[in-house]
C-alpha cells in the first residue's frame, strides 16, 4: 500500500512536528519492510514536507497517529499535486532534531 503523509505546516508547531518526524521514524523500525520517501511541495504550504510511505498495511491498520490531531501527520486519500522528491531525505530530519536544530 501507498499512503501519501503531510508532516509539519504553516500551522503546526515546531514541538509537533518533531513528534510527526520521531513517529514516522518509530513506524518504519517497527517495520522494516516499509519505506519512506520525502517530497516538498511547490506551491501551497511551502512550509509542510510530503512523505510516501509504502508498507503492507492499508489505512484502517495503520499502526500510525494519523489525522488525530496537531501531533498526527495528515494522511491524503490521494497524492498530492506539485510535489517533488526532496533531497533531503528522513535522515536529514531526524538529525536535525536530534542536534537541536531547527527542521
């Protein structure tokens, strides 16, 4: 299955979208068979990141906080328009996190 994910936004606080990212991450080591792809958005929210998550789970198993609130990445029933594959990849988030930077 592929899910289409929004982590971070105009809207969401730095605090929570650490937590988007940490959970994405938490996901893909409880199942290593998935994988993420980041994408950026060219128009709209410039501010979000677009990840592609393809695992065998489909939405009603998710093991993953979605669309629950400010803490829960967004899922999208479709992907989304304008988006490319960023260069800079889940790691690259998870290490700015965890030097204490901004992501």
């Amino acid at each position: 299955m592929v899910h289409w994910l929004q982590v971070g936004g105009m809207r969401t606080s730095h605090k929570n979208e650490v937590i988007q990212w940490e959970n994405i991450k938490t996901y893909l080591d409880e199942y290593p068979n998935s994988k993420a792809t980041v994408y950026y958005k060219e128009t709209g929210d410039m501010f979000c990141r677009i990840v592609k998550l393809e695992c065998g789970q489909n939405y009603q198993d998710l093991d993953l906080d979605c669309n629950g609130g400010d803490r829960s990445v967004r899922h999208f029933d479709h992907k989304p328009n304008d988006i490319k594959v960023s260069a800079m990849q889940l790691e690259y988030y998870l290490d700015q996190i965890k030097n204490g930077e901004a992501v």
